[in-house]
C-alpha cells in the first residue's frame, strides 16, 4: 500500500496532465475601465499576486460563490484570481495536494483524511456554512424507516451527498448498511434516476425542491435539521502557498468577504449570477429558492467565520464510519491569522 509521499507522487504526475484539461473559470482579471494603454495593463497585473482558486462546478449557489469575481473585487485587494473548476471535492483535493491551486472552496471532510495522512493544509476562513442538502424520496417513502432495504443515490465515496446521507441516516437511528447506498453520478443525474424510479431516494443540492411535487418526489428531511453540525464549505490552502504568497490568501479572503456581502445585499444581480452560471432565465424558479433559502436561514459566513466545532463533529462521524483512524488536532490546522487580516483589510477600503 502506498504511503502518503508515493500517493502525492502519483498525484502530482496525474494533475500536471489534469491542468492541461481542466478548464478554468476566470483566470484572466477583468480589465479596469479608465482607458489604461496595454502597456499600463500589463504592468498592473504584474503587480498583483497570483492566485488559483478550487470549486465544484458552481450551481444555484453561484449567486453567492462567484460574486467576487462578478465584480473583480479581486483586483482592488491585490489578487489576479483564476478560478479552476472541478467535478468533485475529491479530485480538487488532489489538485491542491498537487500544488496545482492555491486554495480551494469545499467540505473539510476528505481534507481531514488527507491531513492525517501527512498532507500540508490549512482551514483559512469559510464561505458558506450550513448543509443545504436535501433527502429526496419517492412518494412511497413516508419515513426514515421505509428506506430499510431501499437503493440510495450519492456520488464518490467519501464525498458530500454520501457523507450527508449517512449522516442523517445515522441521525434518525437507521442502520447505514439497512439502506444499498451507490455512487450515481452528480446531483442533476442522481435526482433524474429517482424521477425516473430507477432510485428510491438520493441526497442533493436544495436546487430541486420547487420541481419535486411536480416530478412525483417528496422532501423527505433537509439537512439543516437533521444534522445542523454538518459544515458546508470552508476555504483550505496549500501551507506552501500560505508561506510563499501570504498576501494572496489575505487578498483573496478579502475580495470573497466582500463578494458575499454583496450578494447578500444585492438580489436581483444575485440571482442573474447564477442564471447566467447555470444558463437559464433569471425567473428560474430554483435559482431563486436557492438564493433566499441560502440567505433566509442564514448559510452565508460574509465574516468567513471558522466552524471549528462543525469540523470536530465531521470528524467525529468520519470516525464513526470508518473513513478516518483516530483524531487529529483540528485546531492545529486552522489558521484564522488571515482571516483577521482580510477583514481589516475589507474595513479599511471602505
């Protein structure tokens, strides 16, 4: 078996050929307008810092996740963002181990493993943290207790929906191994399978909701009530990149403080973000449940507050389930020293 020097060998070797197809979603700075020659341009974004940046392809929750860069709030903090798009927190985890990206957006939980397999990371701040994921059934299903023997829906082991629905599952007292959980492939493919009856519930984004009646699926329980300890995303940086562009991270925090912020205060050009994201109207009723959901129950971390106690409690359950041996010392990974500085920063440019 290979230890955690040999797996990131293998890692790095696949992610240099990754990058090259990987397509990113922002890696040039906006231009400022002004009437700035080319010359004077180049010079400007030579003076910032580089910075790339992880997501999971962005979904209802653009409105809030991509308004940063919406409005090149990077720019005014020093930051030449790209943004790097990814199909799973897994493979952007590699990516990040890889020294590919600088940081990434995503749940802690797979970050957690890697750590404690002697990966160099570090929790910098969090962007949205609350689970907005949500159990969908077919009609049949009036209860916890009647998807005993049913076929469950998630994608890669060890990722989000999976973790999610185990974790509710254990939360309402169900054997895991009573339910037949399979990797069914990304939100829209798993809810469509269950549309289709070929699944018998599957945990995903809160994207469906305002369809599910319509489609013959019922809600069965929301996340953030069954399991409100359940972090969302958290910002996680590479400790090299912290070493070697301390500035870009501060920068970085601070352009996403604002970005959120922003969206909070600004539906309708929200919304637009996301339907233009998604490409669909921006009467899209989804992309609006989405938004206010996400803004009425209070998901959205403007101050980008650490959840250390929600990472202790996902590492409790990962425990529980296996996928970890032991603790380690969640504390020991978290920096809020540029967090601080980024909201200094955001102060003082107001």
């Amino acid at each position: 078996m290979l230890g955690w020097t040999g797996t990131k060998r293998i890692w790095v070797t696949g992610m240099l050929v990754m990058a090259l197809a990987l397509t990113g979603c922002g890696g040039k700075a906006t231009p400022t307008a002004g009437g700035k020659d080319g010359k004077a341009e180049a010079q400007t974004q030579q003076e910032l810092v580089k910075w790339k940046h992880g997501i999971v392809k962005a979904r209802g929750d653009a409105s809030y996740q991509l308004m940063a860069k919406e409005k090149n709030f990077f720019k005014k903090h020093g930051v030449n963002i790209e943004y790097m798009e990814f199909e799973s927190d897994v493979t952007m985890l590699q990516a990040l181990v890889a020294e590919q990206i600088d940081s990434m957006e995503a749940n802690p939980a797979s970050a957690l493993t890697a750590v404690q397999q002697g990966a160099k990371l570090k929790v910098i701040g969090s962007t949205l943290s609350v689970n907005p994921f949500v159990l969908y059934v077919r009609n049949n299903i009036k209860s916890f207790d009647d998807l005993k023997g049913k076929t469950m829906g998630t994608s890669a082991p060890g990722s989000m929906p999976e973790m999610s629905a185990k974790a509710m599952l254990k939360a309402k007292g169900i054997d895991v191994n009573s339910v037949t959980i399979v990797n069914a492939g990304a939100d829209a493919q798993r809810y469509q399978a269950l549309v289709a009856g070929k699944l018998d519930a599957t945990a995903a984004n809160s994207d469906y909701v305002v369809n599910a009646a319509s489609d013959g699926i019922k809600v069965l329980a929301y996340a953030s009530d069954v399991i409100p300890d359940y972090p969302r995303f958290v910002v996680i940086a590479s400790e090299k990149s912290l070493k070697d562009r301390p500035q870009g991270a501060v920068g970085f925090l601070a352009a996403q403080s604002e970005g959120l912020t922003y969206a909070l205060e600004h539906r309708s050009e929200a919304i637009a973000l996301a339907a233009k994201t998604m490409n669909v109207p921006t009467d899209n009723e989804g992309i609006i449940q989405v938004y206010d959901e996400f803004k009425n129950k209070n998901f959205v971390s403007p101050n980008l507050e650490i959840p250390v106690k929600k990472i202790e409690w996902l590492q409790d359950l990962q425990v529980d389930l296996g996928r970890m041996k032991g603790k380690i010392d969640v504390n020991s990974i978290v920096d809020g020293s540029y967090r601080e500085q980024a909201l200094k920063k955001v102060s003082g440019s107001k």
